[in-house]
C-alpha cells in the first residue's frame, strides 16, 4: 500500500515545473490519482500534455506531449480563459 506523501496541487505544481510552464499558461486540467500515480493531463495553447508522477517518490515516470489540431486550437483560444479561471478556482479552495 502506498503512503500519499503528495497532494494533487503539489502534484500538478511539479508537473508543470518539469514542462516549464506556470499556471496561467494551462488549461483543461485533470489530475487523477490510480494505484499510487498520479495521471496529469493538460493543455497550452498549441500541445497537450500528459504526465505520470509517483505519489510517494514524486518522481515522473513519464511525460508525453502532442500538438493540438487546428480545430482544437481555435476553440483553446477561446474556451482557455474559463478553464484557466476554473483551475485557478478549485486550486484556490485546496
């Protein structure tokens, strides 16, 4: 059984310490916890990320990014404001 050392805001903060970006940068973030990883997914304006970190050891076993379609990034640039707003929301209340 693994022991949580880490928060999923903790989790999400290196996550984007290891792509280099910050939190106004992102947007449609999802931050799942299964069997001791955390499965981080996000978007900027032209790539999505997706990212696997240990709970315990913090450690990134993975990281894996694709660009987004055109469609995609029209509709990033004008839905991204809401979701930025939303994360910074529920991060916030955590």
């Amino acid at each position: 059984m693994h022991e949580l050392i880490i928060s999923p805001n903790r989790a999400m903060a290196l996550a984007l310490t290891e792509t280099g970006l910050d939190r106004e940068q992102v947007f449609r973030v999802c931050c799942t916890l299964d069997g001791g990883l955390y499965d981080i997914r996000f978007c900027t304006d032209w790539l999505r990320y997706q990212l696997y970190l240990d709970a315990e050891s913090s450690e990134v076993l993975g990281l894996d990014t694709e660009p987004m379609g055109d469609a995609e990034v029209q509709d990033s640039q004008s839905t991204g404001v809401f979701w930025k707003i939303k994360y910074n929301i529920i991060a916030a209340e955590n």
